[in-house]
C-alpha cells in the first residue's frame, strides 16, 4: 500500500480529523500516522479493512476483537523500553478504532 | 457543605485515584443518605445495595464485576462499587410499613388515615398498593424509589468530598456474580473514590434550557427562568463554569498517559 493509498482510507482521514480536533500538532500526527502505518504491515491489512473487519455490523458484534486485541499487544512488545512507551504505541492502535467507533480492551497497568 | 454548593460540584467522575482508598465512614454516610430517601408507602426494603471495595471484597468477584461493566477504565480504577438493586419482594411489607406510620404519627386521622383504612381502602388499590395491579406500573416505581435513593447516594459522596459516577452493565451476570435471588434486578452501579481528575471535571456538563424542561400550568407553556435566581445560584456554586474549561484537554492526556488510556 502506498503512502498516498494510506492517506486516502477514509478510516485514516477520521482517525486525522480526530487528532487534529484534539490539538496534536503536525509532527505528533504523523508520528501516529507512521506507527499505524506500522501497524498495517503487521498485521497485512488496510486501516479501512481493519475497521471492517473487526465488528460485524449486522449481529452488532465483535468478530475480531481478540485477534486485533492480541496483534496489539504483540506489536506493542516489539519496542524496548518501558510499559508506558509500549503501552502508548499499542494506544495509537486503540485511538485509530475508537476514531472509527470502536473499542478495543485497554491495557491495564499491573499497579491497577 | 452547603447543599448548593454539593448539587452544583457533582459531576461524572471518569478518572479516580485507585491507589486510595475510601474511609469505611463515608461509605456508610453515602448508604444511609440513600436509607433516609423518600419511598412510597415507607416501603423501604424494595431498594438495596451490594458494596464492593478494592483489598475487601474477594479479588475473583470484583474483576467478574469490571468484565460485567465492560471493562470500562472508570469502573477498572474506582476502589468501591455500589451496586443498587430492586428487591419486588420489599412490597410484600407495605402494610406493615403503613401501620408503623400510623404508631409513630407520621400518618394521622387529620389525613384519613386507620388501620383500618389502610385493610380496607389502601392496600386493595393498585393505585397505591402497586403490587395489586398492573407489573408494570409496580416495576417502574420500583425503579422511580431506587432512583430516589441513588440520588441521595450520589450527593452524599460528593458532599464527602469524593468522585463518584453511575455507569449500567450486563445485568444478568451482575445478578449471578452477586448470588442475587430472582426477584432482586441490579440497577446502576454507583462508583466511588477520590477523584484523579480535577474534582470539578472540566467544567458543567450541558444541559437544556431551564424553559425546555419546565411549563407553567399547562404542558409546553415555558416557565420563565429568573435571571436574579441564576445569578444568586452562581453565587452559591450551584450554577457553575460549563464545559469545557480551557485546560481540560491538556488534562485529558496527562491523565490517558498516567493510566495507560488511549487518547
């Protein structure tokens, strides 16, 4: 996929809009872009095919909420540093779905 | 505080502080301004409550609790969950409830009232005695008096200078987690703690316009808001700075990376 073909997803241009509306500036969108761009390759599916995929509309359920809940968290493990750099690149994840109405589990931290 | 002041301070808190915990004493306070609410026909046993705090109650039933509340980062954070309940059996005690009110003179003879009366006008009136006539009528009252209790509830805790917040889950599994019999319906789950979040939680939350809620003699004939009454009510604290407060964006994301939370 290309970076233009990324940037047209209209599920990207949602999760854009909400960055934007929340005050991040350029540099910390693209940063968030660049990790879900990432994140794509991971898992080898378009943002627009993962917001798809992840809840069925007509039973109004969640049919890959584990899948994408446990990719999370392996993407998240393959950086070093601390729970709370790993946790915030697994959130860029969970802030694209949410963008695109919907949730994944967050990631509780073990002094919860 | 001043009455005013807790109505206006009360917000739904969504961030609290997990680490501390809630003196036993403001919980009880909470739960008795919940016991001394108005409740047809005294009939106070139809709304209960199970209380579940963090390092008391058994971890197993407390982490089926937050799955059962969807996992909802306020409810994983609060150290104490008030889970209100209807109990339908509570009416089986209203006439009991009604004669004790005739021997404390709270119900007299000025108003009509016997125990007498009471056999023979009241409790066969669905009107009154709800579980006499249509369920659905005795359900929605039911939830009405619960209502009135959590209130209460909710006002205290704030009056104790805690955060608290109402959220709902899967009833049918809170109920089961909670060993609760058949005729006993989880309502709102009450969360209490100490607010992470500025107590004021960025300003009041929207409303409608005072005239959109309330008429003047007959449905849709707006009753007219006093700006005099609003300025003494700001005065007072009741009416507060509507959100969003400038900084609370800023304080959204230190508290989404204090607790690991997605922005």
């Amino acid at each position: 996929m290309t970076q233009h073909e990324f940037a047209a997803c209209a599920t990207v241009q949602k999760y854009v809009a909400e960055l934007a509306d929340k005050g991040l500036t350029e540099a910390e969108q693209q940063e968030r872009l660049t990790i879900l761009a990432e994140f794509c390759n991971f898992v080898g599916r378009t943002p627009d095919q993962m917001v798809a995929e992840i809840f069925d509309v007509e039973t109004q359920k969640y049919r890959k909420r584990t899948f994408y809940s446990d990719r999370v968290k392996e993407f998240s493990a393959q950086i070093p540093g601390t729970w709370s750099a790993r946790t915030a690149r697994g959130n860029v994840i969970r802030s694209f779905f949410i963008a695109n109405g919907r949730r994944l589990p967050n990631e509780k931290p073990e002094w919860l | 505080m001043d009455f005013k002041q807790v109505v206006g301070n009360r917000r739904t808190i969504r961030y609290f502080k997990s680490w501390q915990p809630v003196e036993p004493a403001k919980i009880q306070t909470i739960l008795e301004a919940g016991r001394l609410q108005s409740q047809h026909g005294n009939a106070k046993l139809i709304r209960k409550a199970v209380v579940i705090e963090r390092g008391r109650t058994p971890d197993d039933v407390r982490d089926a609790l937050i799955d059962a509340m969807y996992n909802q980062p306020q409810v994983q954070q609060a150290p104490v969950f008030i889970v209100w309940a209807i109990d339908m059996s509570g009416w089986d005690g209203l006439r009991d409830a009604l004669k004790e009110l005739i021997e404390v003179r709270a119900l007299n003879s000025t108003h009509g009232w016997s125990k007498e009366f009471i056999e023979t006008a009241v409790i066969p009136n669905p009107d009154f005695n709800v579980m006499a006539g249509d369920n659905t009528f005795a359900e929605w009252l039911s939830a009405f008096e619960c209502g009135l209790a959590v209130g209460s509830a909710l006002l205290a805790a704030v009056d104790e200078g805690l955060g608290t917040a109402l959220v709902t889950g899967r009833r049918a599994q809170i109920r089961q987690i909670l060993d609760m019999p058949k005729f006993v319906t989880p309502t709102q789950v009450q969360l209490v703690g100490y607010p992470a979040e500025s107590p004021n939680a960025g300003g009041q939350r929207p409303s409608p316009a005072f005239e959109n809620l309330y008429f003047s003699g007959k449905w849709g004939v707006p009753l007219r808001s006093d700006p005099e009454v609003v300025a003494r009510l700001k005065g007072a604290g009741m009416l507060q700075e509507p959100a969003p407060v400038p900084w609370r964006t800023d304080e959204i994301r230190a508290l989404a990376h204090l607790f690991g939370l997605p922005e």
